[in-house]
C-alpha cells in the first residue's frame, strides 16, 4: 500500500505531536517507508519544506537539517500528481 504525506503532517509531526527525540522511531519507519516506497508527496511539499524551515522555530535548526538531509536522500520519493 502506498501513502501520501503533506507538508503539515511532517512539520507539526517535528514540532508538535512527535518530535524526534521523543518519537525516533516513527521517524526512523517514515524514511523506511520512503525506502522502500511506501511513502511519497507532492513536489509542492518539498517546496513548502523549504520555505517554511526556519532556524527561528522550534528545534528549527535540527528539523533544517534533518529534512534537508531527507529531501536529497528521498528525493525520488517527490512526486508531480
């Protein structure tokens, strides 16, 4: 089965509901199922990604860097529907 995921979901996810430190796992099986194609968005999610990562909000650098990491290593995973 494949999922969708927008941008809400992965930033109030980081933030909000189940930051990394306390969740690692859910982050560790989101880029599973990316791995493996379960998982995709929309190309504008990874636009929306990058103008909304701000080193200003909460955990901002470490959620810059870490989707920025995700974005280039799941790259393919973006796709134009």
């Amino acid at each position: 089965m494949k999922y969708s995921i927008d941008t809400c979901a992965l930033l109030d996810g980081w933030q909000r509901y189940y930051p990394k430190d306390v969740f690692p796992g859910l982050w560790k099986n989101l880029a599973g199922l990316i791995r493996n194609g379960g998982l995709c968005a929309s190309e504008e999610v990874k636009f929306e990604l990058a103008k909304k990562m701000m080193p200003s909000m909460p955990g901002g650098i470490n959620l810059m860097i870490y989707m920025c990491h995700w974005m280039i290593r799941f790259s393919a995973s973006f796709r134009r529907f």
